[in-house]
C-alpha cells in the first residue's frame, strides 16, 4: 500500500547501545524529516532532507544521524543512545502537504 | 525565532458543543496554516488547512478562522463528538525556510464528553 512506514513500532535499547529507526515513503515525495515527540514539548524537528543525499539539522539534531541514499529511505541512527532519548519518534514526508508515518516508541534503559 | 503559540494546553467540551482551539504567530512570512490530529498512539494526521488568501474555510464540522492583521488563526469544531477527542496541533511555514518546513504549536488535548 502506499504510504509511509516506520519500524521497528516499538523498541526497548541500553545506554550507549546504536539504534537505528527506520523510515520509507512510497510517494516519491523529495522532502522527509525526522520528529521527536515528548509531553510537554510537542513536535520537534530532528533532521530533514530535501532530496536524496541532503539532509540538514533541525531544531535537536545532538545524539542522532541521518542519511538518504536513496529518495524513498530516511533512516534516523542514535550512535549511542542515552535515557533522555526515550520518546516516540515520527517520520514525515512533504511534496506540497506533509504526511507523517505511524510512528516509533523508543525506551532507553 | 519562528514560533507559533497555542491555546489552550487542554480542552473539555460536552457532546454537541463547539471546540475552540486558537494559535498565535510573529512571522509574517508565513503563509499556509495547517491543522493536524493525533489519536493516542498513532501519527498526526492532516485535518485541513488554510492560505491567507481567505479568512475562513470549512470542512463539515471543522472551520478556520483566520485574522492576517491580528496574526491569530483558530480551530472550531462544531458539534463536538467523543470521537473528536486527540490531540489537536497547529503550524506554520513559510517559503523562505528550506522544504517550507512546518513550525508547530505545541498542542491542544480536547476531550469531548459524552
């Protein structure tokens, strides 16, 4: 079905563990980003991307990495994943309109 | 700073009455004003959005007002139904900014009582 798509839905990781967040849209859109949500402080941006191969810092980018090798794929990394990283995590992509993915609850233990 | 300020932080209303949800703005630069809506745990979801080309659009029960000289736009839902209760957020963009990237409000939970 087309759409967007995040996995794993829910993970349980350790201090200082890599965990990688998957994304992947089906409607070519050039656009994806990458938020965090948390009580209290709504969406945050992470990173986003205009295109395949570019990608920039949004409004938190500080333990996490991002790549886009290809235009439907936008994986999110934390290299070593600290407690204050627990928070679902969205994926969105934007042609004209911004659609977002299901979701990712992530829990650092 | 790109900010878009929402109120209220929380909302109860009683079945058949109007929901009102109201966001405020400082960049003059932006011109499309979207409203999404979260069900507990899934993603936001487009619900409608606005230009400010236009002071109102509706869409069945779901209406933005918006007020370009007072920077102000609001969500009114009217005959408020259980079903309606999320999380309502409010953003903005603007065509300066890389992707037109989305500025959220930080979110209004409305329940709607039976």
């Amino acid at each position: 079905d087309a759409g967007i798509t995040q996995s794993p839905r829910y993970k349980i990781t350790e201090t200082g563990r890599q965990v990688t967040l998957m994304c992947h849209q089906t409607w070519s859109h050039s656009y994806m980003f990458w938020y965090r949500q948390d009580l209290g402080h709504g969406l945050r941006l992470i990173y986003y991307s205009a295109a395949a191969d570019i990608t920039d810092k949004g409004e938190v980018p500080d333990g996490y990495v991002v790549s886009r090798s290809k235009t439907e794929n936008f994986p999110l990394t934390l290299e070593s994943a600290t407690r204050s990283q627990t928070s679902v995590y969205f994926c969105a992509s934007k042609q004209y309109e911004q659609y977002f993915g299901p979701g990712t609850r992530l829990t650092v233990t | 700073q790109q900010q878009v300020k929402q109120s209220p932080q929380s909302l109860i209303v009683q079945k058949g009455g109007i929901s009102i949800i109201n966001c405020a703005y400082e960049n003059t630069a932006f011109d499309y004003f979207p409203w999404y809506q979260q069900f507990p745990g899934k993603g936001p979801a487009l619900l409608i959005a606005i230009r400010p080309d236009v002071s109102e659009k509706k869409e069945g029960r779901f209406t933005i007002s918006f007020n370009k000289s007072a920077k102000q736009f609001s969500l009114h839902i009217m005959d408020s139904q259980p079903g309606d209760s999320a999380t309502y957020f409010c953003a903005a963009s603007s065509p300066e900014t890389s992707g037109s990237r989305l500025t959220f409000g930080e979110g209004t939970q409305l329940t709607v009582n039976p």
